[in-house]
C-alpha cells in the first residue's frame, strides 16, 4: 500500500490543500508534501490525527479490498518448456500456488514421461485434450485417450507416461498445487 499517495487522494477528494490539512493537524504544510511523496512516515498517532482530519480512521483506511481477478489471458500463461523433460508446462492461473487447487496444461512428448510425484496430501484431477496417455498410481496403471479424464487421491506415488509415438496434451489439476 502506498500510504503517502492514499493520504494524497484523500486530501483531494476533501478538497484540501495540503496547507489546510497541515493546519487540522498542526503540521507543517512541508511534512504533508513529504508524507504524500513518501519521503517520510508519520508516526501513528500522527497518522490518525490526519486521518481523523480527512474524515475517516485507521482501521477504514488500512482496510482495502482487492478485486480479485477472475478472467486470465493467454498473457497470464507461464510456460515452461524444456525438450529434455520430454514434457512442457503451461501454468494457466498466474501465482495458482496460493489457491487450494492449480491447473496446468501438459504436453507431454513421444516417449517420455512426467516426473515420479511422491505421496502426499490432495487429489489429482485431469482429462486428456489430445492424444494418449498411461497414469501410474501406485503399482496400478491405467490407459487414457483423448476425451476421457482421471481423478484420484495423492496418497500414492503417481505420474503420466507418453509412451505412443505422438504428443499428448493433458489439463491437469492438482489440490493443493504441487507443480
């Protein structure tokens, strides 16, 4: 939070100058302009005092909300591609690894395989796009085509095996995130 530029805004919005605000607090106009261009934080009992003078109090000031983003764009997209995994990685949700669930898109080529994830906490969900796949969970294994999906709890080593001749591309999500 910039508090200088938020003190600044409020200032305008009660259409003060920062001589006025200044004198409400028996401040000097020169240490608004400072606190404005954060070139000095007040200290708090000087902080309430103009914010008392601007017409609201600490708790109402520090408390914003943040729209949270909802719709993400192809520029919101992190790969990571790397030929020598056999496998690249498209995180769809930007920072998805603070949320209780990521999804991920996976290309995983010819012949290769994702790497071995150990047993841990969560479920995995995914549905194959495109191509073939073979999951391994456990000592289990199961053949996937395009069109159908998977879903199983993460209590068991698992991973995703290409082992046809053509790529596989595979919306994979895991809870909590774990890529």
């Amino acid at each position: 939070m910039n508090i200088g530029e938020k003190i600044k805004r409020l200032r305008t919005l009660n259409n003060l100058t920062q001589d006025e605000l200044a004198k409400r607090c028996d401040l000097t106009k020169g240490f608004i302009s400072q606190i404005e261009r954060n070139l000095t934080s007040p200290s708090i009992a000087t902080l309430m005092d103009i914010l008392e003078a601007l017409g609201t109090d600490i708790r109402n000031f520090f408390n914003e909300e943040v729209e949270e983003k909802i719709v993400f764009t192809k520029n919101d997209i992190y790969d990571l591609i790397d030929e020598n995994l056999g496998y690249s990685i498209s995180w769809l949700i930007p920072n998805a690894q603070k949320n209780a669930m990521e999804p991920i898109l996976l290309t995983l080529l010819p012949n290769s395989k994702t790497k071995i994830d150990a047993p841990h906490e969560g479920e995995e969900f995914g549905y194959i796009l495109k191509g073939r796949v073979i999951l391994h969970v456990g000592k289990q294994s199961y053949k996937i085509k395009n069109g159908e999906s998977f879903y199983f709890k993460s209590n068991k080593t698992h991973y995703l095996e290409n082992s046809y001749n053509k790529p596989a591309t595979v919306l994979w999500i895991s809870t909590p995130p774990t890529f």
